[in-house]
C-alpha cells in the first residue's frame, strides 16, 4: 500500500496530505504426518506509516509488527492455534500528542468444527 493521504501533523495541530505506505507479508508452510495430524508453521511482518482517513483526526500511525504460530490440525474436527506477536505502535492525534503503545501477546485458540 502506497500513495497519499490525510494525515495528522501533530507540529502544526493540523490535517494536511501527505505520503503514507506500508504492507504485510505472510508466509506458511503445509506439514502432514503420517498419523493424519496436519501442521500449519506461519510468520507475518506488518509495516504502516501514514494516517488513517477513517478515523478521528486522520490519525498518524507507525506500525511495526511480527508474529510468528503454528496451527495444529489433530483431525477434520479440531484444531489448535498458537501465536506470539510482537507489537510496536504509534498513533498520533490533537488528542494525543505521542502515543507510543508496545508489547507481546501470546493468542491461543481452540476450534471445533461439526
């Protein structure tokens, strides 16, 4: 994603157009054992700078992050989901001035399907 947009400016309180870009890339990997056990390894790196048109003050963001799981496939009916995220961001509006946010999470999920 590239191009121009609103963006917040918080040095002069104002909303003007300027550059923004960013994306994601995923990559995964397709494992199936001989017992029918089906593992899905995974890792996704996402960037955005720029604001967001759709909200308050068209917000100024960095965003920085990486996540890395593995989803388990122990038959048609269940399966199993872990991942860690590493998280960098920061979104600026007349609001907040410099909102730095970091941090890891650990998501965990458990899916049955009938």
């Amino acid at each position: 994603n590239w191009g121009k947009g609103p963006e917040y400016n918080p040095v002069n309180d104002s909303i003007e157009i300027k550059n923004l870009n960013g994306g994601y890339i995923t990559a995964s990997l397709k494992i199936e054992s001989k017992n029918g056990m089906i593992f899905f390894p995974f890792t996704r790196v996402q960037q955005y700078k720029g604001g967001k048109k759709h909200e308050l003050d068209a917000r100024r963001y960095v965003v920085k992050e990486i996540e890395a799981g593995l989803e388990w496939q122990l038959n048609s009916n269940f399966e199993f989901t872990a991942s860690y995220v590493i998280s960098k961001r920061r979104f600026e509006s007349s609001n907040l001035k410099s909102n730095l946010q970091s941090g890891n999470l650990l998501r965990l999920q458990a899916q049955i399907n009938f």
